[in-house]
C-alpha cells in the first residue's frame, strides 16, 4: 500500500509540476523564444528545491511530502532534459557563442538559485527560531 501511495504522490505532483512548466512556457514574454523559458524554468527549479530542502529538513517534513515535491513536482517542472536538447540544437545550428552562454548562465545560475533558496531560507529559520 505505501508503493501505491508513493507513485500516486509522485504521479500527483508530476502531473502539477508538468502543468505549470506549460504554464510558464505560454506566458508569452519572450516572443516565443523557448530557450529563455527553458532558462526561466531551470532557474526557479533550483531555487525552489534548495528552499524546499531547507524547509523539510528544518521541519522533519514527511517523507511523502519529498516525493510529491521534490521528486514529482519538481521533476515534471524542471527541463534539464529540455536544456540538453536546446543545447545541442544550438550548436548545430552553428551559434556556438549563444550555446556556451546558455549552459553557464543556467548551470552558474541553478547552483546560484539552490544555494540561494538552501542558505537564505536556514538563515531566515534560524531568525525566526
């Protein structure tokens, strides 16, 4: 039975996560440039998980909760799978510049963001008691 639930709660939050990437996706700020979006999603993906992080094991948050938002929400928001391919079609589109540009500023920018989240949000915690 706590499978079952486990794959409902990841399934569940997936299915959210996924839902709001699109979401994201077709605000319409960019002019439909996919790669900044794609960026954008990557972005607050790592700043949301360190915040998360910092949260539940703050709290001692239910494993359950790690799958459904971590595991599952996260998981369907997030595009490294999505970056890998912009990347490389970049490439081969021969903008070379545009493709080494694109990875630091999402890899800089993911650490930066999780660091961000994870650090500032003990921090805050630990104001707060």
């Amino acid at each position: 039975m706590a499978l079952i639930t486990d794959i409902v709660m990841v399934g569940l939050g997936g299915a959210l996560g996924a839902l709001s990437r699109f979401g994201v996706e077709h605000l319409g700020f960019f002019d439909n440039d996919k790669y900044y979006y794609t960026v954008a999603i990557n972005l607050t993906g790592c700043m949301v998980i360190g915040i998360l992080w910092a949260l539940f094991q703050h709290f001692g948050v239910a494993r359950i909760w790690y799958l459904f938002c971590i595991t599952g929400f996260l998981g369907g928001y997030t595009t490294y799978s999505a970056f890998t391919l912009d990347a490389i079609t970049q490439w081969q589109g021969g903008r070379p510049d545009i493709t080494l540009l694109y990875i630091a500023i999402t890899l800089v920018g993911g650490l930066g963001g999780c660091a961000l989240g994870l650090i500032g949000t003990e921090k805050i915690l630990k104001m707060i008691g």
